[in-house]
C-alpha cells in the first residue's frame, strides 16, 4: 500500500511553487481550468522598430513554452492530487499496475508506471 499522505505533502509543496510562477506569466483562463494563457510584456504590441518587435516576440515564445512547461507540471500535480482523494493515485494509467515507489519518489505526479512512461506524454489532460 502507498503512503499518499508523503506524496501529498510533496505535491502541495510543488504546487505552491509552481503557481506564483504561473501567474507571473500568464492568467489561468477561466473557461478551461487546464490552460493558462501567456500574457504579453508592456510594450510587446505595436513596437514600430522591426528589430526591437523580432526580439519581443521571441521573448513571447520563450515564456509560452516555459508557460506550457509549468502548465503541464500544475495539470499533472493537480491530476495527482484529485487521485490521492478518489483512491486511485499510484494506479498506471495505461496498463493499470501499481506504480513503483521508486518512480513516485522521482516524480510524485508520476502517471505512469516505469514501463509506460514513454508513453506518458501521449496521454490526454
Ligand atoms: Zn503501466
């Protein structure tokens, strides 16, 4: 049997620091609770210099992946945190094995057992 009650404190703790971070980049859009929206910088629209827009949209694009990064973590975390309430977290949600310890360990919002987890990525919000 798993101590969720470890893995639960983790995932908080994670989440804590994920969410500020979140919300320095972006709003949490408030018709799909999984996606959060990059905001852009003041002065990022309508620059006339086309070098100074070229190098404000790739600091754009950088924060919308690294907004798409900590979005995916938040996602998993929460995903994770609703499975510890319904019973069900440890449980690989391809093959249906329980997840090794040792992979919890490495990553608490794991969601996938070690066999899966190329597969992992694949899977849907
Ligand atoms: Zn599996």
């Amino acid at each position: 049997m798993i101590d969720t009650a470890i893995y639960k404190e983790r995932l908080q703790e994670d989440l804590d620091r994920i969410t500020p971070q979140l919300q320095e980049l972006g709003i949490h859009n408030p018709e799909v609770k999984e996606d959060w929206i990059a905001l852009p910088q003041d002065g990022e629209i309508g620059v006339a210099d086309e070098n100074v827009a070229a190098d404000r949209a790739e600091a754009l694009e950088e924060r919308i992946a690294t907004l798409e990064a900590l979005e995916r973590s938040y996602n998993d975390i929460v995903r994770a945190l609703s499975k510890i309430e319904a019973g069900t977290y440890g449980i690989c949600e391809i093959g249906g094995e329980t997840i090794e310890e040792e992979r919890l360990e490495a990553d608490a919002s794991a969601r996938t057992c070690m066999a899966h987890m190329d597969d992992e990525l694949e899977l849907s919000v």
